[in-house]
C-alpha cells in the first residue's frame, strides 16, 4: 500500500470536498481551514476570521470546502452582517461620512469605498488628499530617504567595474 492510495473511503470524502467557495463575489479556497480561507477576503483578517467562524457555530479549523450548505450560508451570513456580531469599535466603517451608520465593508465593496474617500479628501484638498495627489507618502512616513522613485543613490559597483575593465583593455 502507497502513501497516494486514498484509505478507508477517504476517496468519498474527496469527492464531497468544494475547491472553491464562494462568498459574496469572492472566490474562497475549500481546500483550507475556514479561518484561514476567510482571512483570504479583503476586510477580513485573523482576529475577524476568528469570530465570524465562532459567530457562525463552525469549528475554524474544519475544512471550509468539506462543510454542510447551511453552515456555508451561516458564515456568509456572519459575514454579510458583520457589524451585528462585533464589537462596534472592531468593523471597519465607523460612522460613514454619508450616512453616519457604523458598517463593516467586505470584498470589492471595501475597495469602492476606499477609492470613494481618497477622491473626496482629492476634492477638498484636505493635507492627505494633496499627499495622495502628489503621489507622496500620506502616513507621516520619513521621506528624506525612503520612497524615492529615481533609481539608486550612491556607488553603482558594476558601472566601476566596466570603467576599470575598458581602461584596462584600452592600456593594452
């Protein structure tokens, strides 16, 4: 008997097995554990994972492609209505500008809404908009000698090297 041979109906269970689980418009990979499939979602890390999983009344290291439909859609339902099972200073959008509800933002949903506040700040030329227009740094970084976009500053050994080897080839 080899390793590669499945053993005592293990073959079922790869039959049962999801490769992909989707959830809102991402793709999740089945084939890890349910923390660690949900941390793969934009606005969801470890500590989120964590909870949702337990939210959800789902073991988080259970395979996430080998769970039940319903308890697929329990955690897609956590997950939707985040802000319902957190602590309110956990979700990811507290007191929206626009709106003024604390929500918890998830997916291609979280990246409209950054692009959408990073236009605003554009729009009123607040101190980060501006950063952000020049393309500078907009956290207080140090810039004196980081994030330079020209090339490398200081001694650039292989053009030496090929300065000394073309006055070498030409003294002989």
């Amino acid at each position: 008997m080899s390793a590669e041979e499945p053993q005592d109906g293990s073959a079922e269970e790869e039959d049962n097995l999801r490769y992909f689980v989707r959830i809102g418009q991402t793709d999740l990979d089945g084939t890890k554990s349910v923390e660690r499939s949900l941390t793969d979602m934009k606005g969801i890390g470890k500590r989120t994972a964590r909870i949702v999983a337990d939210a959800a009344g789902v073991d988080r290291h259970a395979t996430f492609g080998r769970l039940e439909q319903e308890d697929i859609d329990a955690v897609t339902d956590v997950v939707q209505n985040f802000e319902d099972h957190a602590p309110e200073w956990m979700v990811n959008r507290q007191k929206d500008f626009f709106s003024g509800e604390t929500t918890h933002k998830v997916g291609s949903d979280l990246e409209q809404k950054r692009r959408h506040d990073i236009n605003r700040m554009k729009m009123i030329s607040s101190y980060k908009g501006v950063r952000h227009k020049r393309g500078q740094k907009v956290r207080g970084q140090r810039t004196k000698s980081t994030g330079r976009t020209e090339g490398t500053i200081g001694v650039n050994v292989e053009a030496i090297r090929e300065e000394a080897e073309a006055e070498e080839g030409g003294e002989e």
